[in-house]
C-alpha cells in the first residue's frame, strides 16, 4: 500500500457504490476518509471536523453541493474543494467554479486523476509548488509515499508519514499535538492524542533528533529555512 501524506478527505456522494469506491481509493492512498452521503451531513462535518480537501458531489439530497459550497464560502470554509459531479455541461462548471470550487470533474471519470487532482489541491493550499517535499536532507514525496534521508530511502509506517507530511507540508509554523491528532486520523476512529508522542520520538529516531523542534506545551515545528 502507498501512503499519501495528505491525511484528511472528506467525501460528500450520496451514490453509494462511488461513495466507496472513492473511499476504498483514497484510504489505499494513504488518506483519512470520512463519508457523508447527504449534504446536511456534510455540512455538519465541514464545519466541526478539519479536513485538508473535500470531494463534493453537486447533486446532494437534503442541501445540494452548490448551496453547500457557497455557505461554506461565506462562513470562510477555506478548505479546498474538487467538486465530482454528473453535470458535465459548461454553465454547470461555472457555477461550481464561481461558488468557490478550486477544481472540477464530471462524472464518469478515473480513479486515479482524482488522486492526482487532489495532491496538486492541497499542494496549492499549502503554498508547496512543487510535487517533493524537502526539510534539510530529509525529502518526502506524496505521489510516490517516499521519504528520503540525504538520498537514502527511509522506512515509515502509515501514521509516522502522515505525521511527518503534515509537519512538512506546514514547515516553519508550531502545529499543535491537538492539530496533529485531528489530521491523522479519520473522525470514527479512536484518536489518542498520546500516540502522537511516540510518533515523533520514532520519526526522530529514524531521521535525526534535530528533525522535529518540540516547543513545550505548545507543540512542534519543522524548519522552513531548513
């Protein structure tokens, strides 16, 4: 299994055999999926929960997927948004463009141009231009689920490389234990903020000690100038 290093998604389908089928993917990538099949649902996920991009299908029972995006739009729901839907025609496009979409795939489509539409989103949302990811001699691909020690290839398991994508993708700000907890893991499973502890002590072990700054109480950082 490849792992991707942006963690959360949420997918908002009410067909249900896409709706997993998306979720089966992603997960295979590597992301933490939550799934709302209504848009009331999704709704109430965007708001409570944090997610790093949201798959919006327009045609949502209970409040459609355009009406959803424009709320959230105007509530500074800044999460970005690859909207999935049947409307295919141009006048549909632009509405969904126009209420705040960042990206746009009609319906049928393949699996893996939405993987890679989804990278290049939070790639964009989290000011990373390019596709690799470097800190010092430490290099993280999301496409590939690579990390590399001064060219060398290292071994991570599932969650030391969400913790270690999130910290790089945010490189240079404090991230909090609480923040971290959120993002590595999907809203159904159960979050132990501890755990997040023994990762970073395994990521430091694995690639220097110096690698990750803890600023006590607070939480952790990566250098940006690194």
């Amino acid at each position: 299994m490849r792992y991707n290093g942006h963690v959360r998604v949420l997918i908002a389908e009410d067909e249900p055999a896409l709706s997993e089928q998306l979720r089966q993917s992603l997960a295979g990538a590597g992301y933490a999926v939550d799934a709302a099949a209504d848009g009331a649902r999704a709704d109430f996920l965007a708001r409570t929960e944090s997610y790093d991009a949201v798959l919006l299908d327009l045609g949502l029972p209970k409040v459609d997927g355009l009406t959803l995006l424009r709320q959230w739009r105007e509530a500074g729901v800044a999460t970005p948004v690859l909207v999935l839907t049947a409307r295919g025609s141009w006048h549909e496009k632009v509405l969904g463009i126009d209420g705040g979409a960042d990206d746009y795939m009609a319906k049928p489509f393949q699996m893996e141009e939405v993987l890679a539409r989804l990278r290049a989103l939070i790639r964009r949302a989290s000011g990373q231009l390019l596709p690799e990811l470097r800190c010092g001699d430490v290099a993280l691909d999301p496409r590939l689920g690579r990390v590399t020690l001064a060219g060398a290839p290292v071994k991570l398991t599932s969650h030391e490389f969400r913790v270690l994508s999130y910290l790089m993708h945010h490189r240079g700000r404090l991230v909090s234990q609480a923040e971290l907890t959120e993002h590595i893991y999907a809203q159904d499973f159960d979050r132990d903020s501890n755990t997040v502890e023994v990762f970073i002590a395994r990521l430091r072990k694995k690639l220097g000690a110096d690698v990750i700054e803890t600023v006590r109480g607070l939480g952790y950082r990566m250098d940006a100038a690194s």
